[in-house]
C-alpha cells in the first residue's frame, strides 16, 4: 500500500520566525478555542465559536504547509 503524500516537516530548532509566528499563532488560537469549548460545555453561548474552530482548523493546514508540525500549547 502506497504511503499518502505528505508536506517536508522542518526541525523546530530550525524554524524561521514566519513557522514560529505560525506555530504561536495556532498554540494561542487552540487556547481561545479550549476557552470557548469550556464555556459551552458549561452551558454557555460563547460567540464567535464556529469561526473560532474553523480557525483552529486553518492553522493546523498552515502550519503543516509550512513545515510546521503543528502544536497545541
């Protein structure tokens, strides 16, 4: 069975300060969503959910794109 294609990964040591950017802004957005995850589960109506997951989502593909293996906190 053929492996699936996947994107060339970069050692974190190595990484430029646009994959840093990338992988601080997915750790910072990943917290904003567990904060929203808590409050629904909670029973709350916290706004921007959809957006906020679908966000997280994005991330993770840009970091991957980008050599980046993606991190959550």
């Amino acid at each position: 069975m053929e492996k699936p294609l996947t994107y060339p990964v970069t050692l974190a040591v190595d990484y430029s300060d646009h994959q840093r950017a990338l992988a601080a802004t997915l750790v910072e957005t990943f917290g904003r969503f567990r904060t929203a995850l808590e409050q629904l589960f909670a029973g709350g109506n916290p706004g921007g959910f959809v957006p906020l997951m679908i966000s997280v989502g994005a991330g993770i593909q840009n970091c991957w794109k980008n050599g980046v293996t993606p991190r959550f906190g």
